[in-house]
C-alpha cells in the first residue's frame, strides 16, 4: 500500500510506519502521521487527520507538524500532536499545547518486589485512596497562602525542597529539574492562582491515576540496570497535570489571543488554533504563564510521591529510604518549551516545540538531559491502561531527525468518554480486573472507571512497538498494574 484514503484525505507512503500529507494551498508544511495501518485505521476514525492538517496553517511551522502513533482527536489539536514552529516568526498557540499544562507522568523505583505486595493490595490501595486527594476539585495535600502559589509558580521544585518536600535526588530526575525559569507568576490570573490555592497534591479526576506496578518485562537490560529497573520489581507511577490552575491559565490566554489577534484567526481553519504571533506581548505573556504552570504541575506530582512514600511507610512498616523509592524521573506530555532544533537544508532554529499528548524523548547526548541519564538517554513514560500495563522507554536516535525529539505518551483513547459510559459498567470492570488480572482499583465514582474501562484505549503494545521500529523511542521494560487510584 503506498497510499491511505481517509475521508477526502489522501496520505503518501513515505517509508514503513510513516504517512504524510503533502503540502498544500494555505499549507505551510506537510503533516506526517506516525503510525502502523492498524493504528492508522483507527486514528482516521475521527477528526484527528483534518486537525493535524490544519495545524500546518499556522505561522512558522517548520519541516512537517507529526502525529504520533497514540493520536486521537483533540480541542483543535490532536492529541498526540507535535509542531515545530519558529520562535522568531511563528507564533505560540494554547489550543496546540493544551487545557492542562505540563499533565504528565512520573515513576519512582523501589527495592521491594511483588511478593512484598501479593496479598496485601487491598489493604495498599484503601490507604493510598485515603491519603491521596482525588476526584473533580478536590482539596490538595498542601493548601497555602496567595504567596505560597506565586513562590511554587515561580520556583518549581526548588520550592518544594525548600519546604522539605523533596530531596535534591528528586530533582537531579525531572524534566528540567522542575523549574522553568522563564516562569512569570504575574502573568498568571488571580482566578487561576485561586482554582489551584488548594489543589497543591491532587490527582483530579478523568485519566488521572496512582498507580502501583510490577515490572514483567526487560527488554534492554544494560538501559534498564542504568533506570534501576529489573523484572518483578514493584514501581509507582503518578499521572496528573495542572488541574484548574493550568486549565484557567490556557482559558484566559484563549481569550484574549481571540480578540487581540482576530485577524491571524481569520486566517486559520479552525478557531481552536489561536495563536499569538512571536514577539507580540500575548506571546511572551503567555509564555511566562504557561511555564509558571509546568512549575505548578512539577510540585503537584512531587507532593504527591511525597505523600505516597509516607503511605508505603505506613502499610511496610519501613522507611522509604530503606525501600529505595527513588524517583527515576518525570516528564510532561502537554507542554511548549523553546528549544533548538535543526530544520531544513540542516538550519538550526530556535522553536517553540508544542507538544500535546506527545512525551518529550531526547537521546544521549542533549544538553538538556541531567546528568544521570546523558549518556544513556532519556527514560520516557507510556502509560497504558488498567488493563493493559505501561512501558519504559529511553530517547531514541531518529527522534531529533523524526520528531524534534518526541514520542507517544500513551495508548490513546478509542472512544469518548460518554460512549464508555455506555458501553461499560464501572462496578463490572472493576470486578474483572480483580478477578481475572489480581488489579485493584478504587475511584471516587463508578462512572471514573467507566471512562478509563482498557477497552476504552488503543493497543498499547502496538503504539510503543511502532515508536520502537522508527528509533523514535527504545523498548526499556514493560510494568502491570497492581492497584490503582483514581479521580
């Protein structure tokens, strides 16, 4: 097959897993899509295509926008989208970025093995569930001053180890070691700082998860002795963004690029692309909310490792340090950050690297990596589905070339959330993963694990086997679900 038809579009064969729509009027660059046929044919079920190729109207996209293989339909964007676009003439658009700022995901290792859990998952997931807020609006683990916000806004994980809710191990293994420092906490609204006063340490609802695992699977071992990964060991992930905070910051900023910049607007296919042209005040303001944001998110999944050492404490009767839960690192999947990138012809451009549902996955040797993994390459977290397991990856060499240095972030939705809640039944699919899978899942409402039911998902192993072909991002180990917490 050496070309796809979806819908009036037309897709070009450009080599095994890689699809692309050429570059038409009012195009700026072509778009490819990352994807095996059997993903292909369920990305083109919905709008995913058409709002990945009009994404390519926006000013100063450069080389091709790109869909990873875990794309799906999203608010304007695709989710699993990925655009490149100058920062010196291009613009900055919220929708591409998305609601909740720097959502992602991170993973901390331990000594323990699934033989220290087995039989005592119940008793594991009541006491997480107690101690880890969860659920639309609820309160945090912590709940501070309006000069606390600003001080996590504008500082990052610095002030959570000021305030002795990190240690400095935590932050030699984040993303950024969890600071922007082009955070503006004065560009972020009072209403925005208010919506996250006291959801400093919550999960929130939807797809967000605690999630306790077993590692099943190394692939590459000499990657994963450097993660501190072997097989049946016991590993925590946390999923979780923003929250309101992020959400009112890219609600605010929607607006006012709408009416400051109608006239960029006029000229896109679809509204949800607002952009702010590079340079304008918009952008720059924008800029410096969206990163006080990621500050924000870094903090919120901090606290809540924090509380979930202080929960395994409890149920081991040990101390943390004892059971080596260390971080192994934490990485955004919705996010915009300025970064260097060779384009066309071999030219180096400065970006901004809009990523929406899609894992930053540099190799070794970029500077931005820390020092624990610049030699051997950014770990980078897909999560599946409860039912299905998650993957640990490392940056691969084609990602630069492919991607501006990118991969999926996880199985990507099959379905909405509405058509899940009529397709399955929450109590039911938590009986099932209990009973056929030994998972244990506690959620604030049946209708949460309706929504995130495995069969509402794509084929995770897929996904991570097509960005594995591409070197995209390297096959490191494979994890279970244990017991699992949700919103």
């Amino acid at each position: 097959m050496t070309t796809y038809d979806a819908d009036g579009i037309t897709l070009q064969k450009v080599r095994d897993y890689v699809w692309e729509i050429p570059q038409e009027d009012g195009m700026n660059a072509p778009a490819r899509i990352l994807a095996s046929e059997a993903l292909l044919d369920e990305i083109s079920e919905d709008k995913t295509l058409e709002q990945l190729r009009n994404s390519t109207h926006l000013p100063g996209v450069r080389k091709y926008a790109v869909c990873m293989p875990d794309g799906h339909q999203g608010y304007g964007f695709p989710v699993g989208g990925v655009a490149g676009i100058d920062a010196e003439d291009g613009c900055i658009s919220p929708g591409a970025i998305g609601y909740d700022i720097n959502c992602g995901v991170r993973m901390m290792t331990t000594n323990l093995t699934y033989e220290d859990v087995e039989g005592r998952e119940e008793e594991l997931v009541n006491a997480l569930f107690e101690n880890v807020p969860s659920g639309l609006g609820a309160g945090g683990i912590f709940e501070g001053s309006r000069e606390d916000v600003e001080a996590v806004l504008e500082n990052g994980m610095e002030w959570a180890l000021a305030n002795d809710w990190a240690v400095p191990e935590d932050l030699e293994h984040c993303e950024d070691e969890g600071v922007r420092p082009d955070a503006d906490a004065s560009k972020v609204s009072q209403k925005a700082k208010d919506r996250g006063a006291n959801q400093v340490g919550s999960l929130g609802s939807g797809n967000h998860f605690l999630e306790v695992q077993r590692v099943t699977d190394v692939f590459r071992r000499d990657v994963a002795d450097e993660f501190g990964l072997v097989e049946d060991q016991i590993v925590v992930l946390i999923h979780c963004g923003s929250r309101g905070l992020g959400h009112q910051i890219c609600t605010d900023y929607l607006r006012e690029i709408e009416k400051a910049h109608a006239g960029l607007l006029n000229q896109l296919p679809d509204k949800e692309l607002a952009a702010a042209p590079a340079g304008s005040q918009l952008a720059e303001d924008y800029y410096g909310a969206m990163c006080a944001a990621i500050n924000f998110a870094w903090v919120n999944r901090q606290l809540i490792m924090h509380r979930t050492r202080q929960v395994f404490e409890q149920v081991f009767d040990r101390s943390w340090e004892d059971m080596e839960m260390d971080l192994l690192y934490d990485v955004a999947h919705n996010i915009g950050k300025k970064e260097v990138h060779e384009v066309e012809d071999g030219e180096e451009r400065e970006l901004f690297v809009h990523r929406k549902g899609a894992t930053r996955a540099f190799p070794a040797g970029r500077p931005e990596l820390p020092p624990a993994y610049s030699d051997v390459g950014q770990p980078i977290i897909i999560p599946g589905s409860m039912g299905s397991g998650s993957y640990v990856l490392r940056g691969g060499e084609h990602s630069l070339t492919e991607t501006f240095g990118s991969t999926a972030h996880g199985a990507g939705r099959l379905m909405s959330r509405t058509q899940a809640k009529q397709e399955f039944w929450g109590e039911d699919v938590q009986d099932e993963l209990r009973e056929q899978n030994h998972v244990y899942v506690k959620a604030q409402s049946g209708a949460t694990v309706a929504e995130e039911a495995p069969g509402v998902y794509k084929d995770v192993d897929e996904v991570v086997r097509v960005s594995d072909e591409l070197g995209i991002g390297d096959k490191v180990a494979r994890t279970f679900p244990v017991c699992n917490i949700k919103g």
